[in-house]
C-alpha cells in the first residue's frame, strides 16, 4: 500500500515560538556596570601594579594604560558578584564538563573493540590452573619493531629490518666505551682514595 503525499505543514506553535525569540528578555550588558568607576581601584586595599607584579605582568607604561586596566578590573569584579548572587538552591553541581551527546558518549567509550583494547589483549597469554592472564614479554626484535632502530617511536617494517637489526647486534663493539682494555676485557682501575 502507498501512502499519499502529505504536504508539510508548520506546526501551530512556530509562530508563538518565533514571537518569544524575537523579543530578547535579557542581555548580558546587564551584567556588566552602567557607568565608569568612581574610585582609582575596584577596591580601596587593592593597588594595581601590585597585582600586576604578582601576575608577572607588565607594568602600565602611561596613566591611560593605568586606567585602562582599572576599569576592566572593575567591569570583571562587577560581572563576578552578579555571577555570584544568582540563585543556585536545588542545582546540581557539574562533576565534570563533557560531552553528553550520542556522538560524544560513542566517542569516549572504550570497548573490547577499541584499537588500544585489542592490542593490549593480544599480548596476553593465559597460564596456569586458574587461567590468569599475563602479559608476553616482547622479543628484542620486536621491541626494535616498535621503538624504532635508534629508539625513538617509529615504526620498523619487514624481514629486511629485522635483519638489519640482527647485524648491527652482531657487529657491536662492546668494548668501544672502555677507557682501558686488555686482550678482550675491560680495566677497573680502584684503590684507595688519593
């Protein structure tokens, strides 16, 4: 069965939607003070420059940047205590600021088939009677895979590499730090304290 085309109709609230929101009832201008401040400082016992030091700021340069500074350290105090007198009795505290939606709740889900997960389990093995898991020490050459040939993060791909790594492993010169060698051994050189 096929259903018949229905034109789209606007629902009966839109109208009554858009007149609220067409009308601001509040502007956060009221926020801020209406005129200029009277005094040099917000507050009588706070100076300026003291501040600035403790902030490791720069000194104002001229009387005018001094002002400057102060009324915007005005304007600021002003817009806290409004902040801070608004009624907060019944609210919640935020534990945290996340993202609630379906794709923020998606993306900070670990699961089993998370990418980290999954690698994490496959160096595991099962030992024992009562199947404890243990992690598998890695091999040199695969320690060497992952760190990278001089150690650092990089990736080391192919039996060419491995083979590479084999060699130098094989070519190294233990003794080429020794400040002293006899034959193939190393000198201590220790005694009593000169």
């Amino acid at each position: 069965m096929v259903k018949p085309h229905l034109p789209r109709t606007t629902p009966r609230h839109s109208s009554t939607i858009r007149t609220l929101l067409s009308k601001p009832t509040w502007s956060i201008s009221s926020l801020l003070p209406q005129q200029p401040p009277q005094s040099p400082s917000p507050q009588p016992n706070i100076s300026i420059p003291h501040l600035l030091r403790l902030s490791s700021l720069p000194l104002p340069s001229t009387p005018q940047h001094l002002s400057s500074i102060t009324s915007t350290l005005h304007s600021q105090l002003h817009f806290v205590h409004a902040i801070q007198q608004i009624n907060t009795t019944n609210i919640q505290p935020l534990s945290s600021i996340r993202d609630e939606t379906t794709t923020g709740l998606q993306e900070s889900t670990i699961s089993l088939s998370h990418p980290v997960i999954q690698k994490a389990l496959s160096q595991e093995k099962i030992v024992g009677k009562w199947k404890r898991p243990r992690r598998k020490q890695p091999t040199y050459f695969e320690q060497q895979r992952e760190e990278g040939p001089a150690g650092g993060a990089g990736e080391v791909e192919g039996e060419n590499s491995a083979a590479t790594a084999a060699a130098a492993l094989k070519n190294w010169d233990v003794l080429g730090t020794a400040s002293e060698k006899v034959g193939g051994y190393f000198v201590v050189r220790s005694g009593k304290g000169e």
